[in-house]
C-alpha cells in the first residue's frame, strides 16, 4: 500500500495530553478544550522512536518559519496579520 491510498484523518488539537513510550512506539494523546473548557482526548498520534527527532526538528523548522513570516508581516500591518499561508511548495 502506497501513501496515495492510506486513509487520511484530520485531527484538531491544542495541545498534548499524554505521552508515552512502549516497545519502540511514541503514542502522544492529543487533546482539545471540550464544552466545558476542560481538555479531553482529541486522538492518538503514534510514531516509531527513531522518527521522533526528525519529526520534532521538522515542527521546529516550522515554527521558525511561522515566526519568520509574522515578523516579515507585522511591521507593515501588525493588527492584519494574514489568516493562512503555507509552506513547502503548497
């Protein structure tokens, strides 16, 4: 099975929940505020270990990025700072 056909699952989170490390698997419970404003389970991200750090350093070159482009935008209207962009091409 290729990536083209693996089932794609979007899950909203604002933040981390849990963590854990089993038999050479990350599972990371993602969370979100719930209707009362309390966290609750959002989903499970599981990942091999000896993935975890390019996933990390990949998340944190995203943040630079993020960061870049709001300091790119915010001397010229810092109260207008753009709704979505993207990176990589997309």
């Amino acid at each position: 099975m290729d990536n083209q056909t693996l089932p794609a699952t979007t899950i909203f989170t604002d933040g981390l929940l849990d963590a854990s490390v089993q038999h050479g698997v990350v599972r990371l419970t993602l969370g979100r505020l719930g209707a009362d404003n309390k966290p609750v389970p959002a989903g499970l991200l599981v990942v091999p270990l000896v993935q975890l750090a390019g996933l990390t350093q990949g998340l944190g070159r995203l943040m630079q990025q993020i960061e870049a482009k709001i300091k790119e935008t915010a001397p010229a209207a810092a109260e207008t700072l753009p709704d979505s962009f993207t990176f990589g091409g997309r």
